[in-house]
C-alpha cells in the first residue's frame, strides 16, 4: 500500500503544480497592457539667412480707359423723341446724338424766327435813312472841324505883336528926335508922322484879332451844334431800332434756341459712344448721364484703390504694365494723377460728383503688343528697392506687443534674437540688424 500512496500523492503534487502555472500564465496574459502609439511631432520649417535683392513694391488691377471721355446729359428733363447713334459708333464733334420731343418749342421757334425777320424788313427803310443821316451829320461835323481858324487868329495875334512893337519903335523915335534940338524940324514932323501911322496899323490889327476871336467863337458854336445833330442822328437810330421791338423778339429766339440746345445731346468731339442709355420715348431728368463718349485715340490705365494703397504712392511715379490673363512683354507708364486729396484730383462731373480713379499714363508699348479698351492689366509702382541686403521670407519674423525677433537655430539650442526690419515685400522681408548672413532661422 505505501507505493500506491506514494504515487497518488506524487500525481497530486504535480497537477497542483500544472494548475498554478496555468493560473499564473492566465494571470501575467491578462496584465499585459495595450501599447500607445509613439506622437508625432510636427517639424517647424526652417529658414536660412541669404543676401540679396528686396523690393517694396504696389500691384493692382487697372482696366484699360481713355484719356478723354465724358459723361454727357440733358439740361432738361422730357421724353426721348429721337436717339440717333448706338453704342460703338463713331460720332464728330457737334453731331446731334440724341434729342428730346420738342414740336411744341420747335414751332414757337420758327414762329419767334418769322415775326423777327417781318419787323426787320418792315424796318430797313427806315433804319437805312437814319443811318445815313447820322453818316451825313458826321460827316458835316468832320467838314466845320476841318474849318479850324486857329491859322488866322495866329496870324492876327502876331500882326497885333507887330503893330505894339512898332509904335513903340516910332513913340521912341519921336523922343530921340526931339531931343536932338540941332536937328531940322523935317525931322521931328518925320518921326511924328511915323508914331501916327504905327497908332493906325495898331488899331487895324487890333480889329483884325479881335475879328478872329469872332471867328473862333463862331467855329466853336459850329462844331457843338453839328455835334448836337451826330448824337440827335445817333440816338434817333437807336430809338428806331429799340422802337420796332427787334431786340424783344431777338431775345425770344435766342432764349427758344436755348432751350431747344438744352434739349439735346451733342458731341463735345470725335470719338466713340462708349456707352448709352436711351430708348425713344423714355422719360429722363435733366443733368442725369445717360451717355459717355470718349476719344480712342489716346489709352492708359484707369484704377480704383484704396487709401492704404494711395497713401504710398506720389504722381509721376514710374510704374510697369502687364496684362492679366494673357502674353505680353512689360509696358512703361507713370501715375498722373491721383484722387484728392492724394493728388491734383479728377474732374468734377456737376452731377455724379469728382472721379475716384487714379489714372496711368502709357509711355512706351512694346511692338506687337495691342491694348484694347477694357481689358485688365496689373500695375506695379516699385516704392524702394535695395541690393545686397540680409533677408528672410515673413513667416520667419515673430512679433509679440510690437518686438519684432526670431528664434535662431544653434546646434540643440534654440535662440530668440531681436531684429530690426527694414523694406518688406511680399516674399521677403530686409533684416537691417540683428543677424548675419546664413544663419538658420526656425519658423512659425
């Protein structure tokens, strides 16, 4: 019995010892826990100092326009009687483009323009006599000035001197001959005789002058009234004139062909209709647009920016031209003008107020290039540009409450480091201190 014993026992012993591995086994299987994935960390881009060129610089969108257009209107408002052009034609300068109905105004004028030219014929004859009784007033009051007796009463007035003279030559005469007591009396009755006939030729001038003082008097009193019968011939005209009521009527016809021209749309000069709205019988106001004409022969740039824009750019600035969309070598222009208070301002329409668009003039068109209105074109105005400088695109750049720094790559070591900036552009940033060519920059 004991073997037997100690085989049971044996058998015993080793399925306990099976079991507790089996539970053991069980037991580490269950407390192996499930693996979590390694993260992954992103890699920040890096950047290299380089030396070059950076550019600041403007690009917009600029259609193509012309030099010269403008808005034209009514200067009253009515219905549309007749539209005679379309879009696109051609027009010269004073074609009637359009009109509103005027066969009311129309007949009034040709009734003003009949009644004018009745009172004028019915007034010839008579304008006729008295424009050539003024002519022959005139020409009488030329004849009596012509008549001057300014000769004569010189010619007395030195007679007149003469004569004074000459007595007293004589009066002295006579006093040196009677003092001369030696002397015969033939003598001194000589000298006696000659004070005599000098008093006479003294009162005979003397007469002679004051005759043309009469006669001056005489051709004064002439010539004021000749002058008086100018100005009756002249205002009798006039009164004839005013009295027939042709100024009245002139001014009716001036005034109906005024209105009749506020009625109509006229080429101001050769050019294309570049747009038109109009339809015959169509009510419009007055002083509203409602077409544009301009001259093709002369294009550039026309843009609308904003003021962010127009605050860096100056007219007579330099700027390059290419086309959006399609083949083309560069075109040179420059800005010549800017809105206000930019630059010198638009033109001032009166009715939809000053034009906003900054306009580009075209210099030089490359050959083979065609510039057609309308078509878009980018614009770049170069505001500074510098060779030879440190730079690093944008995104390199951190700025944190107005410090502007980097964070340099050192080995294992990373270094914030503050620079200061200089031109930007889109691409590139100029990096005036605070680094040195090829070191590495971690971005973003």
């Amino acid at each position: 019995m004991k073997p037997r014993i100690r085989y049971v026992a044996a058998l015993l012993t080793i399925l306990v010892a099976v079991t507790g591995c089996s539970s053991a086994s069980s037991a580490r299987q269950e407390a192996t826990p499930t693996p979590i994935p390694t993260p992954i960390v992103p890699v920040k881009p890096t950047y290299q100092v380089q030396r070059g060129e950076v550019v600041k610089a403007i690009q917009f969108t600029g259609r193509v326009a012309p030099v010269v257009e403008q808005e034209l209107f009514f200067r009253t408002a009515g219905y549309v009687g007749t539209v005679y052009v379309k879009r696109n034609d051609q027009v010269k300068a004073g074609d009637i483009l359009a009109e509103l109905e005027t066969t009311d105004l129309q007949n009034q004028l040709a009734q003003a323009r009949a009644e004018l030219e009745a009172i004028q014929l019915s007034a010839t004859r008579q304008i006729t006599e008295a424009r050539a009784n003024l002519l022959i007033a005139e020409l009488r009051l030329s004849t009596i000035k012509a008549e001057d007796p300014t000769v004569e009463e010189l010619s007395a007035k030195a007679g007149l001197e003469w004569a004074e003279r000459g007595l007293k030559d004589a009066q002295k005469a006579l006093q040196d001959a009677q003092a001369r007591y030696w002397e015969p009396d033939e003598v001194r009755e000589a000298a006696a005789r000659g004070v005599r006939d000098a008093e006479l030729n003294l009162e005979i001038t003397q007469a002679q002058y004051e005759q043309s003082l009469q006669a001056r008097l005489i051709h004064n009193n002439n010539v004021q009234i000749q002058q008086q019968e100018v100005d009756l011939a002249r205002l009798w005209l006039q009164e004839l004139e005013a009295g027939l009521d042709i100024q009245r009527v002139r001014l009716t016809v001036e005034r109906l062909e005024a209105q009749l021209a506020d009625a109509r749309v006229v080429a101001p000069f050769d050019g294309v209709v570049l747009s038109l709205n109009l339809a015959d019988g169509r009510a419009v106001e007055g002083y509203k647009p409602v077409t544009i004409v301009a001259d093709v022969s002369a294009l550039e740039i026309s843009a609308d920016l904003t003021d962010k824009q127009l605050r860096d750019l100056g007219e007579d600035m330099p700027v390059t031209i290419t086309a959006i969309g399609g083949p083309g070598d560069e075109i040179t222009g420059h800005i010549r003008r800017l809105p206000y208070p930019y630059g010198g301002g638009g033109r001032s329409t009166g009715v939809e107020g000053e034009d906003k668009s900054t306009r580009i003039s075209i210099d030089s068109v490359p050959a083979g290039t065609q510039l057609e209105l309308g078509d878009l074109q980018r614009v770049t105005v170069v505001l500074e540009r510098k060779d030879n400088v440190l730079w690093l695109p944008p995104q390199a750049i951190r700025t944190f409450e107005g410090r502007k720094f980097v964070v340099v790559q050192e080995g294992d070591a990373q270094l914030r480091v503050d620079v200061k900036v200089g031109i930007e552009s889109e691409d590139r940033v100029e990096i005036e201190e605070g680094l040195t060519d090829g070191q590495i920059v971690v971005g973003q």
